[in-house]
C-alpha cells in the first residue's frame, strides 16, 4: 500500500501530491493512510450505491475517510458512531446519522442504525 521513509523511488505515473505549505513534513505524512485503508476496506466489502453503512470509530483516522467515502464516492447513506465530543465533526463528514456509543447501545436497538 505505500512506505514510510525518508526516500522512496517510484513509477513516473506514481501519484504524487503536493504537501500544503501550512502542514508539516510530519502531519503531511501520514495524511493518505486512513483514506488508503478506509478504500481498500470499503471495497473489500464490496458496498453499493443506495446501501445502508454502519462506521463504528467514524470520528478516527480511517473511520473520518470511510464516512466521506462511503457517503460521497459510493453514494450510501451512512449512520457514524462516535463519542459526544466529535459528533459534531462527523455530522460535518456527511453522515446521515450520527450515533453517541456513550449514551446508547447501538447494538440492541437497531432502528436507529
């Protein structure tokens, strides 16, 4: 799926990205990985277009790609499950639904999935 290291040689038709002057070598770095891993598993479970997608740790890494993803590139409606502090962030991802884990068990009452 790609390298961590401070030199890497690779194909003239490899994707390259520009890093953005207000980022880090550091942040910029590690930027891909969640989207990378949160394709490769979408694919992997093979979703279509009008599907209903149930992302548990949608606030994370790859679980914030995987909710943008699922939503805009697939065309699912999506229910993300997070704690109370970043409700807000994933409802701003483009999750049609936003579960809190903290104050309801999502995994008894699935209407709300």
């Amino acid at each position: 799926m790609g390298a961590y290291a401070e030199y890497l040689c690779m194909p003239e038709n490899g994707i390259i990205a520009v890093k953005p002057l207000n980022m880090t070598y550091e942040e910029a770095s590690v930027m891909p990985y969640g989207t990378i891993m949160a394709l490769s598993l979408l694919k992997k479970a093979n979703i279509q277009k009008g599907q209903k997608v149930l992302i548990i740790g949608a606030s994370g890494g790859i679980g914030s790609s995987a909710v943008q993803l699922a939503k805009h590139y697939f065309g699912t409606e999506v229910t993300g499950v997070c704690g109370t502090p970043r409700l807000e962030f994933v409802k701003s991802l483009g999750a049609d639904k936003v579960l809190d884990y903290t104050k309801e068990d999502f995994t008894t009452n699935r209407r709300n999935v």
